[in-house]
C-alpha cells in the first residue's frame, strides 16, 4: 500500500457568529483550513485536515501548514501508508519539530488503514464506547449578559458543557463568570478558559472572585509553573491545555498533580498516532480529558470524533463538534450533532468524501 502521491488544498470557513473572540483580544473571522489528500497505488485514498486558530494561538500558522507538506511530501512517497508507527518515525527523521503539519498526513493514513482493514477508525484506536459522546460549546468572548444568553440559546440546542473565553479584565471574568453560573441547570459544567490571557495576580483574584461558584480554571497563564502557582491556591478543579504538548508535559503534570483534566489536541501532538498515545497514558495515570483539536471542519470533526469515541467514558470529560460552528461543509458524512452529543462513522475509515466542488485545485501536489 505505497504512497503515489500527496496533495494540499486550501479552504476558507466562515463563521455562523461572525467571529470566534478569546484572551488579548484575539479574533478570527475565517479559518484557513489545510485539507490533505494522501493516494496509494492500490487505489485507495485517505484524507486529513488542518487548521490552526490563527498565528498567534499555538507555534503553528496556515501557510506553515503548505510549506511543510511540501517540505516533507518528497521523503513519504513510495512508503507504505498502512505502516504508522514507521511513517511517523520517518516525518520525524524528515523535519524536526513541526507536529501540526505532520498532522493531517498522519490522520490521512488512518482514514487509509481503516478502508483497508474495513472498519471505522474508532475500532482501530480501541474500540467504541457507547452510542455517543458529550460535547462541549466554546462561548466567545463578549459582555457578561451576552455571554449568558449565548449559553442559554445553546443550552436548548442540547449543550451541558459550556467553554467560557475569558482571560481579559479580572473584574469583568468575574462578572462573566458569575452571569453564565446563573443561567446553569443541575448537571451542567461550566468551564472559564483564560486560553493563557492572565497574569498571575490577575488569576489569583479570579480564582478568589469566583470562589463560591461551581466552575472548572483553564489554563490561566502562559507558562506551566505559572499555572501551577494558580493551582495551588485554589480547590476549583483545574484543566491544562496549551502548555500539554507531548508525553514529557503530561508526565510532568501527573507527577505535580497540576491539573485535574488535560486538553489533547490532535494536531499539537502530531496526528491521531500521537493523540492516541497520550490518550492512554491519561487513561492509565487517571487523567480525564477534552479530545478535540485547535480547529477544522468537517474532516477534523470525523478525526476528533473517532479519538473521542474510543476513549472510555469516564475518561472522556467532553469534546468538540467543529464543524457546527462554520458556515462551509469540506466533506460529506461527517459527524453531526444530536442534542449536544456526537458519534463516530459506522463507516470504513474516518467514513467523509471531501467535496472537491469547495476545495478546487491542490496548492500542494507531490508525486
């Protein structure tokens, strides 16, 4: 099953909000989405999809993603794309560092070894727990009550799990904070993501602001030790995202019982082999965790799925359905949300047909 060739599209997808806002005043309106072809010379063919938040979320950028196909396209071809322990040794060996565009060639391959073996990709990371998982909705950054009533709307779409952007004015997280709690059922899990936007002083009076209030910290500073510092001085149960970036990080937050909850991302760690990795060493050290990804559209959403989906329940704290926050659909047969939940294809591989009609011509093409 040898790779003949790989190519690059470019997508744009636009936002039914108009605009996703987070900590520093950070924004996007259209996501540049990579979508990745992988073909073999047995006919069979996998498909991927990157897309990072912007240049300034994560070390990872659109166009990086392009260039960096191209760079390491050349060293895969004629490599057997069934293989993805060897395949991902050799992107390693290829280009040092740059796990997010080894990401969408990697997820490809398992959309190729799912075809091949004839069953989903869940199945092959583990197996399916459940008729579906939890998802969580991301509440862009706004006033306090505009905040509220964004969560009470997604609430009635069937939503329990509400990711609040905060990271600004400590005064006014609070009051955000505050205002979205009110609106809350019994069952429902409010997290306050400061996607790295406090100082410490400033997390250390939030964490205090919002003592009395039922809420999961995210992430609240820049640097591990910082959050750290966070961590210790309050009992709200913690979760760390952007500095959980490989096996090290994790062991490392075990080990100083940092976070109750990590975020695995699957392009910050290089791909679904990867993911998968970090997924079980949560699973087998205790760590309950958020599967999704920085961003993406429908392929990203069927990859997440599958992850999600084959992680054990009690482990799986919430993930994402990306592809219900943009205005383009890149592929059929993704995964779509049913009253707040999510469930993998049934299909072979990741079970999506891009829709070439969208992606026009590739602006990577190695052979």
């Amino acid at each position: 099953m040898k790779i003949t060739r790989i190519a690059a599209y470019r997508v744009e997808l636009p936002l039914h909000e108009g605009s996703y806002k987070w900590s520093g005043g950070k924004s996007v309106d259209v996501f540049d989405s990579t979508i990745v072809r992988v073909e073999t010379d047995e006919g069979v063919v996998g498909h991927g999809e990157v897309c990072p938040l912007g240049p300034f979320y994560l070390p990872a950028y659109a166009a990086g993603v392009r260039a960096g196909i191209a760079e390491l396209a050349p060293h895969l071809i004629g490599q057997d794309a069934t293989e993805l322990g060897k395949l991902n040794q050799l992107m390693d060996a290829a280009m040092k560092g740059h796990p997010y565009v080894k990401s969408g060639i990697d997820i490809a391959c398992w959309d190729i070894l799912g075809q091949v073996a004839g069953v989903p990709v869940c199945t092959l990371l583990g197996g399916r727990w459940g008729d579906d998982f939890v998802l969580y909705r991301a509440i862009s950054q706004q006033s306090p009550d505009e905040m509220a009533k964004n969560v009470t709307a997604y609430r009635e779409e069937g939503y329990r799990r509400f990711q609040l952007k905060v990271g600004g004015d400590p005064n006014v997280d609070i009051a955000r904070i505050h205002a979205v709690a009110e609106v809350l059922q019994p069952g429902d899990k409010l997290i306050a993501d400061a996607n790295t936007g406090w100082l410490m002083h400033e997390a250390a009076r939030v964490v205090r602001g919002v003592k009395d209030v039922d809420v999961y910290i995210e992430q609240p500073c820049v640097s591990y030790e910082e959050c750290l510092s966070i961590r210790e001085r309050t009992d709200h149960p913690f979760v760390m995202d952007e500095v959980i970036d490989g096996m090290d990080s994790l062991l490392k937050l075990h080990s100083d019982r940092a976070a109750d909850v990590v975020n695995i991302k699957i392009s910050k760690f290089g791909g679904l082999t990867k993911a998968r990795q970090a997924r079980d060493l949560c699973v087998s050290l205790g760590i309950a965790m958020t599967i999704e990804d920085s961003w993406g559209g429908d392929i990203t959403t069927a990859a997440i799925a599958h992850l999600a989906h084959s992680t054990p329940t009690e482990f799986l704290f919430t993930s994402t359905d990306f592809n219900s926050y943009v205005t383009v659909s890149n592929a059929a047969g993704a995964p779509q949300r049913i009253n707040g939940r999510m469930a993998a294809s049934q299909e072979p591989g990741l079970g999506v047909q891009p829709r070439f009609e969208i992606l026009g011509e590739p602006l990577v093409d190695v052979s």
